[in-house]
C-alpha cells in the first residue's frame, strides 16, 4: 500500500466512504508534515517518515488516547534522536494524549509531560520529569534514571527544614525536607548524590566535603564519568572537562552541595 492507503487503513475498516476518506487522510498528512504524500510508496520514505505515516493512521480515527510501545527502539541513534523532537512536537501539534512506553531513561525525561516509573508491575513514583528525577522516592527510581550514588546513613537530626545524616565518607549532610518526603520517622536511610553533583577539583579545595582517589576514567568528549574511591566506598562523578581529564592514580577533591542530595529509606533486607 502507498502512504494513502495506509493511512486510510482503519477507515476503511469502519466503513467510510472514499471522499470522506480521502477528506481525513489529507488533513491528517498536513498535520504530521506529510502533505501530498499520499501516492508515494513507502519504501520511498525515510525512517522519520515512515514513523510519522504509522501516527497518522492511528490519528485520523480521532482517538483519545495513542499507545505507543518502544516506538523508536528498532532506530539508529542518530533517527531515534531525530524523532524524539518530531514526536515531541507533533503531540503538542495535535493535542492527543500519547502514553509512551520506552526503558530509555533519556526518551522518557526529554519527551514526557508526566512519567510514571513502574518495577515488577506497580507504579513506583509519578510526576514530571524534573520532580522524579530529583526528589526520587525510592532506590529503584533513583538508580533506574540517571547516574545516583547511595550511601547507607544515620538519622542524627531532625528540624522543620529537613534531616541530617551521617555517613562515613562525608560526615554531617543537611537533607532538604522536600527531599526526604518518604523517610519517615526511620533511623537509618541512604544519602543519594546524583553523579553529576559530585563536583571534582585538583589541589586542596577548603569547601571540599572528602578526598578520593580516581579509579577509572569514562572520557565522553565534553563529559567525563569518574570513578572514584573515598574510604572503602566507590562513588561515580560525572563532571565537565575542563583542559584535561583526571586520570587514574590522581587524587582529587569533592565537592558537593546539601541541596543536591536525596535521603531514601534503607533497602529492605
């Protein structure tokens, strides 16, 4: 079938007639940028295309909602980065509800309006992108989007601005209470730094919360993912590169910011 026939497939499955037929397809091509596409073959289509011709034959039958299942895993990186601007904005173009299902983490915090992150089939946190991915509400939500460090922690203070926990490689961390909304009145928890507030400097930094060694070096052009040792405990710091990386072997200080880090319950068991 040609781009026409295949967005008047469900159509034609509903009985229509063919000028009302004709009417809705061409409208729908306009509205996914596929204007005067409806005889071309679809092997003549590129891989955005293509994509953009199967919403549109879910869209011309003016449904509510549009599932869409890990629509752009079977596409090469540089599409797959293409079609996440396309599908972005055609959903704000046409106004349906998309409920996108993806185990990129990436797709899911660039496209969403909400996320909904689900282990073993029950919800474990909703919220917008910014919300979950900085105020995670359990272990698995914090390790499953994004780079996170989890260090095991006493409870030694609380107030009405939030919690402070001691841990054995950075003493005494200030917890926002917003950011330790599922704690509870427990007396053990986990301080979560994300990996890129893990700041890292050369030389004797006076605000430097430790000292670490670096193990290993993940050089990502202007990013560079640093595995580092403070005590007994390994960390990961994703940091800009500025002049050359750190390499193995160098000693290195710390720097992070109370406001940056999470505190969690203790994993059961």
């Amino acid at each position: 079938m040609n781009v026409g026939e295949n967005v008047a497939f469900g159509l034609r499955r509903r009985g229509h007639n063919k000028a009302d037929m004709n009417k809705r397809v061409s409208a729908i091509l306009e509205r996914v940028d596929l204007g005067g596409f409806e005889d071309k073959k679809i092997d003549q289509l590129s891989g955005g295309q293509k994509q953009r011709v199967a919403i549109a034959r879910c869209l011309v039958l003016e449904l509510t909602v549009l599932l869409l299942d890990e629509p752009l895993g079977a596409l090469d990186l540089k599409l797959r980065e293409q079609m996440k601007v396309e599908l972005k904005k055609l959903q704000a173009k046409v106004g349906t509800t998309f409920v996108y299902i993806t185990h990129d983490q990436s797709e899911a915090l660039a496209m969403s309006d909400k996320i909904v992150v689900m282990s073993a089939g029950e919800v474990e946190q909703i919220g917008p992108p910014d919300e979950v991915y900085n105020t995670p509400h359990s272990e698995f939500v914090a390790t499953f989007l994004g780079a996170s460090n989890l260090l095991p922690a006493k409870v030694v203070g609380r107030d009405d601005k939030g919690v402070t926990l001691g841990t054995p490689e950075f003493g005494k961390v200030h917890v926002p209470a917003a950011r330790a909304t599922t704690l509870g009145d427990a007396d053990t928890a986990q301080l979560m730094i994300r990996a890129e507030n893990l700041h890292l400097s050369a030389g004797n930094d006076p605000e430097a919360a430790a000292k670490a060694v670096v193990e290993a070096v993940d050089y990502q052009g202007q990013l560079a993912r640093y595995f580092v040792r403070v005590g007994d405990t390994q960390l990961q710091a994703i940091n800009m590169i500025s002049g050359r990386p750190f390499a193995d072997g160098d000693t290195v200080s710390i720097r992070l910011n109370p406001e940056d880090c999470s505190a969690l319950p203790q994993k059961a068991g």
